[in-house]
C-alpha cells in the first residue's frame, strides 16, 4: 500500500439511488492519481463499497459520506479498468483515509476488496450495461474530453 498518491479536492455530490446502498453521482467528480485528473460523470450509479447490511452497524453503511467517497473511486477504475485491480484497490484505500476513515477500518476494508472482490473487477453481462450507460452519459457531454477513454 502506499506506492501512489491519491486525492480529491471536492467533496462528491451525490443521493441515495435505492435502499440497497446504491448512490448516484449528481455532480461530475474527480480524484488524481499521481497528479492525474479521473473523472466520473454525473448520473454515474455505484453500490456504495458493497457493504452488506449486515455490516452496516460494523463500517457504516454505504451511503456514509466517509465510505462513498472510496467507494466511487474504486467502483469506478473497477467498471471503467482504468488502471489495474490494485491500483483501484489502493485508489479505495486513500481516498477513505482522506476522508476521514480510521486507520484500522480503512485497512479492514481494503482488506475485504483485496480478497474477496476480485471476481468483481472482470466485468459481468450487468457490469457491461453499466459501462455502456457510463460511455452514452460521457458521449452525450459538451466536455467529454476530460473524461479519460472509458
């Protein structure tokens, strides 16, 4: 852990989307990577760090700003493989202690996405849909230049 350096300087914009712990980006956001500008464009939806509720009470729940805002990061470069599973997976990890996430929770959660989510990086029929409907909202931007080829 710790090879890159990753940052936001917004807070992201979003709402809850369901009662399952997705949440809907309702402003553009971005975090750098080693200085490097990744956006995610509004509309964008995610699963809030895929917390099960029964671990809500443990780590917070999904749409706890502290677990989102690792969460669109990671969720992100997962879909869009932007980078490779790791880097997302440290991308997570940084950007939950930016936000304030204790040392240990922020390693138990890297911990649970270095382990148990690597099935989820190679993108499913459902994964597939989500990336066309994240290309058809950068598609139809006046500044989609600024989103990296997705």
């Amino acid at each position: 852990m710790g090879k890159i350096k990753v940052r936001y300087d917004v807070e992201p914009a979003y709402k809850r989307a369901n009662e399952y712990g997705h949440i809907e980006l309702v402003k553009d956001w971005y975090f750098t990577i080693d200085g490097k500008k990744y956006w995610i464009p509004q509309g964008y939806v995610c699963n809030g760090a895929s917390i099960p509720r029964p671990f809500w009470s443990l780590v917070g729940s999904p749409f706890d700003p502290i677990n989102a805002v690792g969460a669109w990061g990671h969720d992100y470069l997962y879909l869009t493989h932007l980078t490779n599973r790791k880097i997302a997976d440290e991308v997570g990890f940084q950007l939950w202690r930016q936000a304030g996430c204790k040392l240990r929770k922020a390693r138990t959660m890297w911990f649970c996405v270095r382990t148990f989510a690597g099935f989820a990086y190679k993108n499913n029929k459902k994964d597939l849909k989500d990336l066309q409907e994240v290309r058809d909202l950068i598609a139809s931007r006046p500044d989609k230049e600024k989103f990296l080829k997705v």
